[in-house]
C-alpha cells in the first residue's frame, strides 16, 4: 500500500486556477494531480492522522479502477461504498470514475442506538441501488452481514481486499459527460431515501456554478469540513469542489465533530481555513458548547465564507453566533445563505451581500391566512422573519408555483421548482420521474417559498406545512417556542399535525425530547409551552416529553416529521388493535 503524507498538503495554488471548468470529474482530478494541494484527515484531537495530495489520489485511483476491472464488472455497474470520512471511501470513489463504474455512497450509522434501523435502513437501500459489488472498511462488515442477507452481491470488498485484487492489464476508457458518475440517496425526509441520478456534465455544471459563482473560491483557499461524505452537502460542496478546483481541505469525521463541536472551529483556526459550511444546528451546537477558555485559543479572522443551508434556516441563530463569536474576530459578513437539494447536485441558490438584505420580516397572519409574504405595519401581530437564499446561479432557473403549476408573483408563497444544468437525470429505476424531467426539463422540489426582488425565501417543506382552520403554520415556528424553553436544545422539538378516524379534526402534535427529571418541572413545561403557544398562535397542541433520542432524523440530521407522525399513529393504532377497534 501506498505510503500517505504525514504533513498537511499545501494551500499554495501552484497551478493556475481552474473553476471545475472539464467535462468530467476524472478530467478534473487529472489537472488537480499537477499540484501540490489535496486532502487532509484528522482524528478527534485535530491530530492529523492522514494527508492525500491530488496527485496520490489519482494515481490510487488508476490502480483501484484496474483492481475493479479484475471482477469483471461493467461499464455503469454500481458499486456502494459505505462513506466513511477516510482516505479509503475516497480513493475508492475517484477509482470508479476511472473505471467507468457507478459509484454508490451510503451513510453510516451515526451512533450505537442506531444500528439496528439502520440495519433496516442499508438493506432497502441495497435493494434500491442493487449493487455489482460493495466496498466497506472492516468495522461495518458484520453490520453488511445482516443488512444483505436477501440478494448479496456478487464481491464484498473491505479496503484491503481491494488493495490486494490484481490490476487489470486494460486501458482505461474515460467516461463521457453523459454518463452517470454516480447515485445520490436523498436524506429521505418525507419518503424512503431515493436515488438521484447525477452524470457528469450535471454535476460539473454545478461545480463550475458553486465555486465561480456562488462561493467565489480564491486561489489560496482552504476548505474545512465535518459533513458526512454520503450527503450532497458533504460529498459534492466538500470532496469534489475543492480537488475541482485545486484547492486543499481539512476533514474532521461527522461522529467526533457531534461528539466535540468545538474542534470544528478549532481547525479553521489552526490551519487558517477560510471555507466552511454547515446547516444551522452545526452553528448551534458551537454556541452551546463552547466556553470561555476555548474562545481564548482561537482565531476565526481567516474565515471569510461560513455557508449555512440544508433546512431552513433560523435568522436569530445567525445574529446569536455572530455576536458571540465576534470575540474571536469571526466577521458576520461570512455568513452565505443557500438553497439546494441532492436532486439538483447540490446548490441551486447563494446569497451574495449585494443583492439586498439578509432577511425579509413579514406579517405572520397574512402568511397564515393567505399565503403572502407582505411587510409588516404598524397594525401587525405577529412578524416572521425568513433568511434571504440568493438568486438562482447562473443558467439556472428558480420559479414560484401554485398547486395547479401556475407561476406567482413576487411574495406569493409556493411550491419552489427549479430547472438548470445541474438537474438531475431523474430518479434511478423510476421512468416516470425521468421522462418528466426529460419532457419539461423542470422538477418540483417540494419545498415552498417565495421571490422577493429575485432573491429565494425559503419557508419550509410542502409536506411539513401544518394546515388548520384555513391558517398554514409553518412547524419550525411552534418548534423555536419550544426550544426557547431553558432546558430544551435546539433540535429537540417536532412538530406535526394529524388527522384521525374519531376526532372532530385536525390535531397538532409537539413532541419534545426532554432530559428534566423532576415531575414538577415537566409539567411546569407543558404548561408554560401549552400557554405560549395558544397565546402566539391561537391553537391548542398535544405536548409529549419524550426521552432523549426520541426524536427521528434523516440521516442527514434534518428532523423526520412524517416519520414522527406515522411512529405517532402506531402507537395510537396498537391499542386500538387490542381492543378490536381497528378495521
């Protein structure tokens, strides 16, 4: 095996930049190869435990594509990859680009109370993707063991096994740009996780929008992450970007950044990083945990581009960590909203300072009741503020439409459709989806919003959006009420509505992940939170304190509503069964 750099790669961009401008990743990596930047792994302490130039990676790459080829595979056979943040996910990903294989990325679990749904979870994504062989690092194989027990593929393969399979003697055929580079599974937010079909022109279109465009990489940059390598935000804004555009990145693993919020910040401000991005509650999670003694250390004045997006974002956490981090010379002006989704290889949207204020306020009850997105006045109740996402980047197309497909006007709040390069080819074995994004070259995100002065506001999922007695409320409002509470972290409130057999109608539901031990306190919550709620909006809710890690996520990390509400309804529906209630 080849032997890994222990010292950082460099910053210094040797070569002269390229903004990801090749009609294919494996065109990309061959330039990036010419330098000297690439990729840096580190463990829990910010001790770097592996550093992989370009130029290493490509060459690991080649062997691993003609390792493969040894099996016998084919050109578009998928190959999962269990995405570990480690050097082997990587080199096995870039040697299926080579090989002209499909590659798979797939989560991992995220913590010992998971696995056995995501057991569950692996084995349908297995029989999704169905793939010709499986590339997993020891530690999850009897995890695999279990998972695949149906219809296993033909080569199960851990890194070294890999290492150890002979090189084909082939000359390897570069993909073209209308091949697929690879599946993306979707968090499955609303439904079991699908997989999006990215090709190569697609997501160099993205790369060339997102680093020319939207983030404006410099030469010199250095990027600093802890996503997951099997999210959109993750694997395109954090492995492909910076080696498309020859620059070096730092990798903390998404279980030690959960585990130890603060060494995020900590390694932007040791190795001087200047790109990172979250979604908010890894924002939160730095204001939570940090202390005085920490903030004494660091120094974030290098970090000039702190993107946040993936969920709706909280424009009050925003000023919170701003100001907090202010101490340390962390600058506001960082902060770059955004607006994407795996089916769009990842960015549709970036807020740019230019382009107008980074928050719009209007009248809650003109939301609720009628769907627009109108300014306050001095006779308003209720204000909610929503966080500006940008405009569309270039070639890219974002509209506002009613249910019936109709465009709206600037305020009118609807179902956001986008349209672009970046899209993707359509869902993997589903026609339907491929044909209409074929026939209309448009796709209906499912998210809802609205355009004000061309900019995206984002306000939440069409599924999620709890609608009663004429009124949309959005769940995320009730939630922050809830998580206003002393005791009750960010996160740890959901929120759904229901509607079921026997009720006079619908009945909102607020469950609430709560670690207070003292009877007295809880129902101290409950009433304060039922109270709070009735006064703000108007509505009664059924509050659940539930145990910590109650709560279901997507895998990445968004809350699961629909989830919520089904795990809701079961367990209304089994005592119903045992009473003979249940047709």
């Amino acid at each position: 095996m080849a032997v890994l750099y222990m010292s950082e790669t460099s910053s210094t961009h040797a070569l002269p930049m390229r903004y990801a401008d090749f009609p294919t990743l494996v065109e990309a990596l061959d330039y990036a190869a010419q330098g000297s930047t690439g990729m840096n792994f580190y463990d829990r302490r910010n001790q770097l435990l592996a550093a992989l130039e370009y130029r290493m990676l490509r060459r690991r790459a080649i062997m691993g594509a003609r390792r493969l080829l040894s099996l016998n595979l084919s050109k578009g056979d998928r190959v999962a990859l269990i995405a570990e943040t480690s050097v082997g996910f990587v080199e096995a990903f870039f040697a299926c680009q080579y090989a002209g294989l499909v590659a798979v990325p797939l989560a991992i679990p995220m913590g010992v109370g998971q696995l056995a749904s995501y057991s569950d979870k692996l084995q349908g994504l297995l029989r999704s993707c169905k793939p010709a062989a499986i590339i997993i690092s020891d530690e999850w194989l009897p995890l695999l063991s279990s998972a695949n027990d149906d219809a296993p593929p033909t080569h199960i393969l851990s890194h070294a096994d890999l290492n150890a399979l002979p090189e084909m003697d082939v000359e390897l055929q570069p993909p073209s740009p209308d091949d697929i580079a690879y599946l993306q599974y979707t968090s499955g937010s609303t439904r079991f996780p699908r997989g999006v079909i990215i090709t190569q022109r697609s997501v160099m279109a993205n790369l060339q929008a997102i680093s020319h465009d939207g983030i404006k990489l410099r030469a010199g940059d250095r990027c600093v992450s802890w996503l997951p390598f099997y999210h959109d935000m993750g694997l395109v804004g954090f492995v492909l970007t910076p080696m498309a555009t020859q620059l070096s990145v730092d990798y903390l693993r998404t279980q030690d950044f959960a585990m130890r919020p603060m060494q995020w910040l900590k390694l932007i401000s040791k190795n001087r990083g200047t790109v990172s991005v979250a979604p908010p509650f890894g924002y939160e999670l730095c204001l939570r945990r940090s202390n005085d003694k920490e903030l004494a250390e660091l120094n974030l004045s290098s970090w000039r581009v702190a993107g946040v997006g993936a969920e709706p974002i909280p424009a009050e956490l925003l000023s919170q960590f701003g100001e907090h981090f202010s101490k340390i010379h962390f600058n506001s002006k960082a902060f770059m909203s955004c607006y994407g989704l795996a089916e769009n290889t990842l960015a549709v949207s970036f807020f740019q300072e230019a382009s107008g204020s980074r928050v719009n306020e209007v009248d809650r009850d003109i939301l609720e009741y009628e769907g627009k997105a109108v300014a306050p006045t001095k006779n308003t109740r209720a204000i909610a503020t929503f966080v500006n996402c940008g405009k569309a980047l270039p070639n890219h197309r974002i509209e506002i439409r009613s249910d019936t497909g109709t465009p709206l006007l600037e305020r009118e709040v609807g179902r956001i459709y986008i349209s672009g390069p970046s899209l993707m080819s359509g869902y993997f074995r589903d026609v339907a989806s491929q044909q209409q994004i074929q026939a209309t070259g448009w796709m209906d995100t499912g998210d809802l919003g609205y355009v004000l002065d061309g900019n995206l506001y984002v306000t939440g999922r069409k599924k999620d959006l709890i609608i009663i007695r004429g009124r949309n409320i959005w769940p995320q409002d009730i939630e922050y009420v809830a998580e206003s509470e002393p005791e009750i972290r960010s996160g740890d409130a959901i929120a759904f509505v229901t509607t079921q057999e026997h009720d006079e109608g619908a009945k909102i539901i607020l469950q609430i992940q709560c670690r207070v031990n003292s009877q007295e306190r809880r129902e101290q919550i409950v009433h304060s939170l039922t109270a709070r709620i009735q006064s703000e909006f108007g509505i009664a809710v059924d509050i659940e304190l539930l145990p910590p890690h109650s709560i279901p996520r997507t895998s990445s990390g968004k809350p699961a509503r629909a989830e919520a509400k089904k795990r809701y309804l079961s367990a209304l529906i089994g005592p119903q069964i045992q009473l003979g209630y249940a047709q």
